[in-house]
C-alpha cells in the first residue's frame, strides 16, 4: 500500500470516529454487555433431537447417594428407576448423610430389591488397635448388613472429605495407617469407590483462558493448603500399586476427561482400577470423537454412575449422551457454557457399562 492510500485511509478512520461522536452514537457493542453467567444459548440448526425414555438395556447404577428424605420418596425413586430401566443402585454412606449406617440400611431395607449398601471407613481411632476395630466394623457392615462396598471416598486436597463418624483430615488414600482396611476390604470382596481430586481447570487461574471458567469459579479449589491436582493422583496410583488385591473404582472418569490417555496409562498398568462416569456428562460429550474412542477401549473397565439425584430426566439425559448420535445440544444446568454431542455408542459396549462390568464386579468377586 502506498503512502498516499495509507493517509487516505487513516483520514477515513478518523472521519468516521467523529462522526460516531456527533451523532451520539456508542461504539460499544450490545455483546460487551453480556455475561458469560447469562449465556443461555437457542439451537437453531435443524438436526435430530432424541428423546430416551428408557435405556437399552437394564442398568446398575454404581454411584449414587441416600437422595431420598422420607418413606415416599424412595417408593418414587424405585418407581423412577423402574421406568428408565435402572435394576438398582449402590447408596453410598458418606458424611453428608448424617445417620449411622444402620440407620441407613434400615430406611432402605423395604426396597432392597433397588439399592445396594456401601458403607465408610471408620476413622475414628487411627491407633493400630482402632484400626484393627475398624476392620472388624467393616467385616460387620459386610456381613450382617450386606455392605457390598467401600464409598464413596473423597479426596480434594485435605483427606477423606467424606468420612463418617471420624474426621478424614490429612487421611489420603496411600496413607499407611488405613493399608490394613483397604486390605480388609480386598479380602472380603468390597470395591472401594473414591472420588481423587476436581476436574482440571479448577485448579486452573480463574481468568480468562480458563476453558471451563464458569463451572471452574464455582468449584475452584484453593491448595494453598493442601494437595495439589498431580499430588493427589500420586496418592491413588500409591494405593493401586500397593493393593494388588483390591478393587477401586474411581468416580467421575478419575477427573480425568481433558487428559483421557492418561487414565488409559494407569488402566493399563493397573488391573485392579475402574472408573465410572458419574456427574461427568458435560466434562466429556464435549469431546465426543475422543471419548467415544476411549469408552470403546476400555469396555471392560468402565462403570455406569448418576450422582446427580433421583429425577427421571437426569437418567434420560445420560442414555442421550450414551445410546444417540446426537449433537451440539445444551445441558446449561450443568454449570457449562459449551455444547455437547452424543457418543452413539455400539450395543456391546453399552451392555458392559451399564450392567455387566458392575455384576462381574459385584459378584464374580465374591
């Protein structure tokens, strides 16, 4: 461009910025104002939108938790279940819960049918002589009131978030205090299901090249104090390696769907680890082609899991994602900004996740 265009052109910019002047007019956009908490998309493409109402095959959900306040609300959750397909589902005992395992069992006890028991880890005397009574409380819960497993553990940075009646502070997975319980648990057949850490961009700066910002700022997780993201997948790979004999499932993909050839290395590496896919809808149909390739993959390992209450559509969403080919669609109530895509996932991998994995696991181990 020669000088002459250049001149011309600059006089026209600054034309045009008077202009805008005189006439009163903004040069600020209408979408600056926007939020992107506000953000509440309209599909307008014309694509398939399927509804599933019941899923393909019989399901066992391998995550859940004791949602229900009353009597009534578990017959409805059962009548719930009934009609999207689910057999039953594994009420896990944590400290949100607020009654003593017996207790527990006992609310559900008339549907038993639905749910199976999975209890905590006592940590109340961390002596080797609580230890040892904790292992024999474990072997009671197993025996006299069906505990099928051990969860849901949690670990986001301070220890066993969710540890009831004993506080879980500073009490990580690969702690050596607790190796006699999980030994326990190996020995009477109890998966431990562990939740290890947030999904990765909550750790993340809260700015704006944060992928995930609008869910991560509500779940940012602070480790000044703490574990860290990689330390605390140090703990859990500690665990597997030095428990050959138990089983543990991790809870939601192990919060590892941004980096799913990194849950294949410790898949491969490990035979005693699972995973489910609880709560993690809108952390992975966002990558479809990746995750649909890994679900494939690792077939044999992977658990069907809810974790996200008692409502008929929240099942519905799940078999969308899992049984359809359909895309760019919203789920805006899971706290993401981003569209996602279903899996269409073949008949056979479907029949492992949602039922066979976990009755292998819950039985064929026995």
């Amino acid at each position: 461009m020669s000088k002459k265009s250049v001149l011309f052109l600059f006089a026209a910019l600054v034309m045009a910025a008077c202009n805008c002047k005189q006439t009163g007019e903004s040069t600020e956009s209408p979408v600056d104002k926007i939020l992107l908490r506000d953000f509440s998309p309209v599909v307008v493409n014309n694509i398939p939108v399927t509804q599933v109402n019941r899923a393909k095959y019989d399901i066992i959900d391998m995550h859940a938790h004791d949602y229900a306040s009353s009597a009534e609300e578990i017959e409805q959750w059962t009548k719930t279940m009934d009609e999207v397909g689910v057999l039953n589902s594994a009420i896990m005992h944590c400290s949100w819960i607020g009654r003593p395992f017996e207790e527990f069992v006992a609310a559900y006890a008339p549907y038993k049918d639905h749910f199976k028991f999975w209890c905590c880890f006592d940590y109340s005397d961390m002596s080797p002589e609580g230890i040892e009574k904790a292992c024999q409380l474990l072997e009671r819960y197993h025996n006299e009131l069906g505990a099928v497993g051990v969860g849901e553990l949690g670990d986001k940075g301070e220890g066993d978030t969710y540890a009831r009646p004993g506080d879980g502070k500073d009490i990580h997975i690969d702690d050596p205090r607790i190796k006699p319980l999980i030994a326990k648990a190996g020995e009477l057949k109890m998966p431990i299901s562990i939740h290890i850490a947030e999904p990765y961009w909550m750790y993340l700066p809260m700015d704006e090249t944060n992928d995930g910002l609008v869910n991560a700022v509500a779940w940012h997780v602070d480790t000044t104090n703490c574990y860290g993201y990689n330390k605390l997948m140090e703990t859990f790979e500690n665990a597997l390696r030095e428990n050959p004999n138990t089983i543990f499932i991790a809870c939601h993909y192990l919060n590892m769907t941004h980096d799913l050839p990194r849950l294949g290395a410790l898949l491969d590496k490990y035979p005693n680890m699972y995973f489910d896919i609880s709560a993690r809808v809108a952390e992975s149909a966002h990558t479809p082609r990746a995750t649909r390739e890994f679900l494939i993959k690792y077939q044999d390992r992977v658990l069907f899991g809810t974790d996200n209450g008692m409502d008929a559509e929240m099942y519905r969403n799940i078999f969308r994602v899992l049984e359809t080919n359909d895309e760019h669609f919203y789920l805006l109530e899971l706290g993401y900004h981003w569209a996602l895509s279903a899996f269409n996932l073949p008949d056979e991998v479907l029949k492992k996740l949602y039922h066979d994995n976990a009755e292998r696991i819950l039985t064929e181990y026995k």
